[in-house]
C-alpha cells in the first residue's frame, strides 16, 4: 500500500482560549506544565494582543488545569492519536488572527476583526489556504464549528457556502 494510502482523515480539533497546559498539561509523557486544579467554568479573562504583552501583570495569565477525569472524552482523543504538545500560538493575541494561521498559514491582523479596529485589515481576506489546496488536489474538506464563530468564512476562496447540513464545504466552491 502506497503512504498515501494510509491517512483516510486528518481530524483538527482546536479549543477556544485554553492552551495545552490547561488540559494536558499532565498528560503522561507530554511536555507539559503541572498547574492548580481548574474550576468550571474557568473565568475568560482578556486576551487580545495588549493582554498578552501584559500577561505577567494584572489580571495576567490563567494558570490553571484540567484533569483527565474533568474532560475524559479530549483525554481518550490523547490516547488513541496524534497529541501535540509542542505546538504554540503564531500570534500573541486573539482567536481570530491564529485560526488564520492554522487554516492559511498567514494572517493580516494581530487582533479579530471588527469594523471598529481600523489599524488592520477587514475580511474577507485573500489568502492561500490549506482548505484551498486539498480542493485544488481533490480532496475534500469540511468544517463543523458553529458557522457564527467560523473563520473559514473570511478567506475568500473558503466560505461562506454550506452543505444541507449546514456544514462549510469546498465542494461548493469549486
């Protein structure tokens, strides 16, 4: 069997504002960080791009974790696949501009969008992007976040068109 006969699905599963250490932090043999037992829900504090330059001061940094027996399901996930636990935010701030990063490896702001942030671009943006490439190569692609917090739909060659399932699919787009 030919290698790229092997991989039928790569599956990518981000959790808003939490970083590894908060959940696996202590994970058997992960490069981790050992923090105070986190309680639920855990406080969002601020965490645009002025909040990270400012994380070691007030109200600086949640240091806080999660146990296996809090979250089992992302546990089992650990477990039976691939866990990375050397991978590290590309922008230090907000969701929005590392969502681009992960999807396009680029991103034109530092901070989410929104028409009042006139110091940076708007969407949509034009980017190359990995959702892009695998339907130029064939592949399909799906997204199955919330559609209202997606940010497939701000790269232009990418969104926003959904199935009849109210998945975000680039078949639609070729």
């Amino acid at each position: 069997m030919s290698a790229s006969g092997l991989i039928k699905h790569v599956v990518i599963i981000v959790k808003e504002n939490h970083t590894f250490d908060n959940y696996f932090g202590t994970f058997p043999g992960a490069n981790g960080a050992v923090f105070p037992h986190a309680g639920d829900p855990i406080h969002d504090p601020p965490h645009d791009h002025r909040a990270w330059l400012n994380r070691n001061g007030p109200p600086g940094a949640v240091r806080l974790q999660y146990t296996k027996a809090d979250i089992p399901a992302y546990w089992a996930y650990a477990q039976q696949y691939t866990l990375c636990d050397n991978f590290f935010t590309d922008v230090a701030s907000q969701s929005e501009p590392n969502h681009l990063m992960l999807i396009a490896a680029d991103s034109p702001i530092v901070d989410n969008a929104s028409p009042n942030r006139t110091y940076q671009p708007q969407p949509p943006y034009d980017l190359p992007s990995l959702p892009a490439a695998l339907a130029a190569a064939g592949h399909e692609w799906r997204d199955y976040a919330d559609q209202n917090a997606s940010y497939f739909r701000h790269i232009e060659r990418c969104g926003p068109r959904l199935s009849a399932h109210g998945v975000l699919d680039v078949r639609a787009r070729r």
